[in-house]
C-alpha cells in the first residue's frame, strides 16, 4: 500500500480556527479506495514542573471528552509565531501561577499519529516562584503536588490516566534516574 498516493478530498468537513478535519482517499492493498480523516492541530508544548522542595506541579483538568477530570502536567496548544519555550512558560503560568527560571527540554512526540498531526514539545521546568494563574474563560483548573513517588504510584494505579503525562514523566525519570538496566 502507497501511503504517498493519498489524495485530499475536496472542502473541509470541519473547521473551528484551532483544529480541521481532513478527509483523505487513500488506496488500500484490496484495490479499494478508503476515506481517512486527520485532525489537524496546532503543535502543543507539556511541562514537568519541580518545586524546590521535590514536589511536582499537577493540574485537576477538567476534559469535555471524558466527562471528568483527569490529573495531568500543565500543557497546552502552542500561539502562531510563538516558540516551544515561549509556550511552556506561558502554559505553566497560566495553568499553575508559577514562573519557571530555567526551562530544558525533555523530548518531543506526537501523542495520536493515527488520527492527529499535532507535535508535542516536552520541558522540565525548575526554580519556580509562584505568580497569578491566568486561566482561559472555558478552564476548570486545581493545582495539585505530589512527590516522584506519589506521581509515579498514581500512574501505576490508574490514577493518571493523561497519554502526556505518562510520557512525559517516564521521559523526566529516564534522563534523571542513570542507567537502565536495558542500557
């Protein structure tokens, strides 16, 4: 099958100003043509924020698609023209109040290449003071901490259910923890 042979259809199904929906012909090994939707969405940044006391900054988000609140790092679409960095600090700010004084990126990914083309920009965000929040009018936002321990026990018991902060997590443990066994 010649994924390079997929054609975009005609018009747009979908619209809002942050994310379009795509529809594609896409030539399948049965001779077949199959419509394929993408999503097309703005890259996005995630922060993995450390106190100076150990803890980790989480955010209680509440998410319309999952009818709830889902416990997760502080991330968010990424502005025209702005940076990965520009975002991060922004989103961390916005989300938690705090300000980062030093930023560092922990690895980038795209959290659902099936169905989406958005790019995410991963950073550990240390020496933070705490600010203003600045929530957009449709945020329901809590700031929580917990320890290394605490976030990674609520990831093991399903308590953390966010793709991203899952990732994101495993990748601060990774660069930060030495060696793997598998190294």
């Amino acid at each position: 099958m010649d994924h390079k042979k997929a054609k975009r259809r005609p018009g747009t199904p979908y619209e809002d100003g942050r994310i379009r929906l795509e529809e594609y012909d896409l030539p399948g090994r049965d001779g077949r043509t199959h419509v394929r939707t993408v999503i097309r969405h703005p890259n996005a940044v995630v922060v993995f924020p450390i106190r100076a006391d150990g803890q980790i900054v989480l955010v209680r988000n509440y998410r319309l698609p999952t009818g709830g609140t889902l416990l997760e790092l502080p991330a968010g679409c990424m502005d025209p023209g702005e940076t990965p960095q520009e975002a991060a600090r922004r989103e961390l700010r916005e989300e938690t109040g705090y300000v980062a004084d030093t930023l560092e990126p922990l690895g980038e990914f795209y959290p659902a290449p099936g169905l989406l083309d958005e790019y995410m920009y991963a950073f550990a965000a240390g020496d933070l003071r705490l600010g203003e929040r600045e929530l957009d009018a449709t945020e329901e936002i809590s700031v929580e901490s917990l320890t290394l321990p605490e976030l990674f026990g609520a990831i093991d018991s399903g308590s953390v259910r966010d793709g991203k902060t899952i990732a994101v997590s495993l990748l601060w443990e990774r660069r930060n923890r030495g060696p793997h066994p598998s190294d």
